[in-house]
C-alpha cells in the first residue's frame, strides 16, 4: 500500500501523472500475481515433502510387512516340525509301550530249560 502511494506522488511529481493512474492497476494486477505465484510455490514445496515422506513411510512400511511375512512363514514351518517331531515322539511311547507289555506278559515264562520242575509258575513250555 505505501509502495503505491509512492509510486503515485513520484509519478505526479515527475511529470508522467496520467501514464501512472493507467498502469498502476496494472501494477497492482502482477505484484498480486507475484505474490500469489510464491504462495503456491511454497504450498507446492510443502505439498512435495509432505508426499516424500509419505512415500518413504509407506515403502518403510512395506519392507516391514515383507520381514515379518518371512518371520511368519518361518514361524510357521518350525511348528510344522514340532508337529512332526511330537507325532514321532508319540508314536514311539506307544510301541514303547506295547513292547513293555509284551516283555511283562513274557517274562513269567521265560525259562533256560524246557520242561524245568522248579518253575513258577508252572507251564508247559
């Protein structure tokens, strides 16, 4: 606003009164222009790192997502293995088990001689 009523004593005082009232609105017009122009440039500016670092969280994000879809299907791969491992187990304690009955139900009749007199208890082996 001073800068216009500098700008228009100035032109009164030198001479060019007219030719200052015809442009000044002209004057008036770009410096608006001008001003707008940075206005947005800055906006833009902060607009551009806004997204930048958007970008850059996302893509973070994502690495992030990939490491922990590999941890998860490690994870899931060593359950598998625990799984077999105690399927295994489990189906050794059972013939463990059958064995022992076996071994239980054989041991009385286990005798170094056939047909031995002092056996207990007695049996035809």
């Amino acid at each position: 606003m001073a800068i216009e009523w500098i700008t228009l004593i100035g032109g009164f005082l030198t001479g060019g009164g007219l030719l200052t009232m015809l442009t000044m609105p002209q004057m008036k017009k770009k410096a608006a222009a001008e001003a707008r122009a940075s206005e947005l440039d800055n906006l833009q500016k902060v607009a551009d790192g806004w997204e930048k670092l958007c970008n850059e969280r996302q893509e973070a994000n994502t690495e992030k997502d990939r490491i922990i879809a590999e941890k998860d299907a490690k994870i899931d791969a060593l359950y598998m293995q625990i799984g077999e491992i105690r399927h295994e187990r489990d189906e050794q304690i059972e013939e463990n088990t059958k064995l022992r009955v076996q071994i239980a139900a054989n041991t009385p009749k286990i005798c170094e001689r056939r047909g031995c007199p002092d056996r207990e208890p007695q049996s035809g082996y």
